[in-house]
C-alpha cells in the first residue's frame, strides 16, 4: 500500500466512499476511523447502500444532498445525523466536506466524504 493510502487509511477523520454506477450506490472505501465510527467492519460496510446510514426522516435530505454534490462537485453539512449499520445507534458527524470522485477522463465514478467530530448516543 503507498504512503497516502497508508496516511488516508489510518487518519484521524473519517473517509467514505460509494460508487455512483449503481441504485442504491453501494460504499466502495472506509478507513479505519469510518469504520470505528460506524460501528462496522470492512466486509460489514463494503457494499452496503450507502441510503442505509440516513434514518428515514433524512432521506430525502440526504438524495437533495447528493445531486447537489453531484452538480456543483464538493458540498460542506456540519452537524449530519447518521446512524450506525450495526448497532443502529444515532451518530452526529460535526462536520463533512462531500466532494465527486472522478476517472482520468473527468467522468464522475462516485461520491466520497471527509468527516470530522463524532458523537454516538445509545
């Protein structure tokens, strides 16, 4: 594994992933701290619809997000309610910087977020 990915995958914020070629998109990448947060193990996460880590409530919130990311390339929400895939506890995420991914030919092949500030109630 290269430094970066060594550096990304051991970060002290989280990092998301999911694919855009798919409905519902399905999570590609999780660091550690992801995955911490989330309560999840790789292959728990990995594949998972990304929708699932909204409550219902956020749904639509969440979809209105997405294009808007998907249209202007980045977006910044602080203070998301999430929830964990495998305990379903509430996690508020302070801040997130969401941005497209894109292929060497500038085609957007997904959607990653940057997190930071968590805080999980039981």
């Amino acid at each position: 594994q290269s430094n970066i990915g060594q550096q990304l995958w051991s970060a002290d914020f989280g990092v998301l992933a999911h694919d855009i070629s798919t409905t519902p998109y399905l999570f590609v990448y999780a660091n550690q701290t992801a995955l911490k947060v989330f309560g999840c193990s790789w292959d728990e996460i990995i594949g998972e619809a990304s929708y699932k880590t909204a409550d219902q409530s956020g749904q639509e919130e969440r979809n209105k997000f997405t294009q808007e990311v998907m249209k202007n390339g980045h977006g910044v929400r602080c203070n998301i309610k999430r929830i964990s895939l495998a305990t379903g506890a509430e996690i508020t995420i302070d801040h997130c910087i969401y941005f497209n991914v894109t292929d060497a030919n500038g085609r957007i092949i997904g959607q990653a977020a940057r997190l930071e500030g968590f805080n999980k109630s039981q």
